[in-house]
C-alpha cells in the first residue's frame, strides 16, 4: 500500500511540475517481458506504446502483402491492427485481446510456414501486445474497485506535438465509432487466420508424411 501511495504522490508532482522525469527502474528484460503497471499513468504509457506498436505493424503489413501481390489482404489487416491500436490507446480489454489474438496467430503461422522474420523482435512485439491486455484489465479493475481516488483520475494527455496529436487525440476521435467496425472486421480476420493456420499445418503434416521422391507406380501390362 506504501509503494501505491508512494507512486501516486510522485505521479501528481510530475503533473504540477515539481518533479523530473521519471527514470525507469526496471532492467530492459523486465520491461519489455514483464512491465510494471502500479497507476492509471504507467497504464497510459503502456498505451501509446501500444498504438504505436499496432501502427508499425500495420504499416509493415500493408508493405509486405502489396510486395507478395496481395494488396487487399495487406490493406485489411492493415485496418484492422491501426483500428485496434486505437482501441488499445483507450483502454479497451477487448481491443488488446483482439490484436493480442491476432497477432500470436500470425506468430504461429509463420512458424508453421518456416517465413522468414526475426524470432526476437516477434517475440518482443507479442509481449508488448499483451503488456496492453494486463494494462487495459487492470485499469478497468482499478476504475470499477479504486483503492485511492487517484485510480479513477486519469492522465492528461498532450497535445503540443504533432506525434502527441496523432497518438493521444487521433485514437480518442476514430474510436467511440469505428469500434463498431473494428470488432466484425478482427473476428473475420481472426478466424480466417485460425483457419489458415490449421490448413497451412496439415498440409505440412502431408508432405511429412509422404517421401520427397516417391512415385506412384502404375500396372500397365495386358490383362488377362
């Protein structure tokens, strides 16, 4: 309880000014693996940095499919991943778990396919994802059970830059009705993904489970 009053304090001398910026405390394993969610503040972060990592996915969803002839298929799931970074942003649980969803199973099917990426960075870009589903859950908890009235305060968001603008007022804006799009659009997506994951690893368990070069061998002597 110390530790929560203690943040909590630190949190609105930053607001007032009357503290530096905060240093991260964490090792980097820890953070990228396993961040530390104590207020509504570090849940704001944990956001953006949410919104930015769907957009980046995005983006290189859209180049890679328009480079393998698919542009349709890049462009749709581009929307679908920059639609839920934008849930994400506003704390929506479903949201994160969505894209969470979405991208593990994309995850798999690489795997599955043998594709080409970085394990590494796929691996870093998945827990960053579900940093947001442990974000997003626990400030719904903390706004439906507050501990301290400082749980249901949350952060004033910038607006000075133009990154500030597109991170922190964008989301806000398409949010309230694209959601109404967004949660059809993940589910098909979904679900086509899952689909394509099963078909891509039963086809691999046939060309397993037939030898590279065998041949069909056809009688073609004269009956009897």
């Amino acid at each position: 309880m110390d530790k929560r009053i203690n943040i909590h304090l630190n949190r609105r001398m930053q607001t007032l000014g009357l503290s530096s910026q905060p240093q991260p405390t964490d090792n980097l394993f820890k953070r990228l693996f396993w961040s530390a969610i104590e207020s509504q503040y570090d849940v704001d972060l944990i956001g953006q940095q949410g919104f930015w990592v769907c957009t980046v996915v995005a983006v290189l969803s859209l180049g890679m499919m328009t480079l393998l002839h698919m542009p349709l298929t890049g462009l749709f799931t581009a929307v679908v991943f920059f639609l839920g970074g934008c849930g994400v942003r506003q704390r929506s649980v479903a949201a994160a778990g969505l894209v969470f969803a979405l991208y593990l199973t994309n995850l798999v099917g690489g795997l599955v396919l043998g594709s080409f990426g970085n394990p590494l960075i796929q691996l870093i870009v998945l827990m960053l994802l579900f940093a947001n589903v442990r974000a997003t859950v626990l400030s719904r908890r903390w706004m439906a059970q507050p501990v301290d009235t400082i749980d249901q305060e949350l952060p004033e968001r910038s607006m000075e830059t133009v990154t500030d603008k597109f991170a922190n007022g964008l989301p806000a804006l398409l949010w309230a009705k694209s959601r109404y799009a967004f949660f059809p659009l993940a589910g098909v997506l979904l679900l086509l993904s899952i689909a394509g994951v099963v078909l891509m690893e039963k086809q691999a368990l046939i060309r397993t489970a037939t030898p590279a070069g065998a041949t069909k061998t056809l009688d073609v002597g004269p009956s009897n």
